[in-house]
C-alpha cells in the first residue's frame, strides 16, 4: 500500500516563503509522475506543479516563477518551494503520485497553507 505524508504547511505572511515535503512509503522511481495540487475552500482541487519521472515539470499558470517543485531520489520525497506568497495561496496542499502501469492515483492526507497578515 503506498503512503504519502506530507508535511511543511503552516501559517506565513504575504511574501514568504514555505516549503512543503512529500514522503513516499517505497521508491518514487515507479510513480509515472508525482505532484502537488490545493483546494481552497469553496473551490475545487486544483493542479499546482507536477515532475514526471523523466523529470520534467508543469506549473499552473497562477504559481509559475514563485514555486519550484523537486525532488530527492534517495530520500523518496518530493518538495515544494514555495517563495512570494500570497493570499490567494491560502489551501490545503495534497501530494499526489500516478503508479507507472496502471495511472493509479495516490493521495496524502494534506498539509495547511495559510497566508495571511
């Protein structure tokens, strides 16, 4: 059974800077691609950034130049830098991982982001 945990969230001012860890049970390597997406509330869950194992990235267009995602083979994590925040950042951030084969979705449980003055 794969498992997700993340862990990073929390409360930061207008401009700062978080960064946000996935942790997968087992190797990343047979993820076809993992990712992070968010939900604000009353919205829904949105695509923020997603590496694939070839190591390519996509960004939602809202994110581009302010966050970077990346990850850390030996460690089987996958970050979120999240620099020049803002408010309408503020959401619960959820990792996600596609198995290679069989495009299975995984998900953690989700970290708060929460940007405010």
């Amino acid at each position: 059974q794969v498992q997700l945990v993340e862990s990073g969230g929390g409360l930061v001012q207008p401009g700062g800077s978080l960064r946000l860890s996935c942790a997968a049970s087992g190797s990343i390597f047979r993820f076809y691609a993992m990712g992070w997406y968010r939900q604000a509330p009353g919205k829904q869950r949105e695509l923020v950034a997603r590496i694939f194992r070839t190591a390519s990235t996509n960004y939602a267009d809202s994110v581009k130049g302010r966050f970077t995602i990346s990850r850390n083979n030996a460690k089987n994590t996958v970050y979120l830098q999240m620099n020049s925040l803002k408010p309408e950042d503020t959401a619960v951030y959820y990792c996600n991982a596609v198995e290679d084969g069989s495009l299975l979705n995984y998900w953690g449980q989700g970290t708060q982001v929460t940007v405010s003055s």
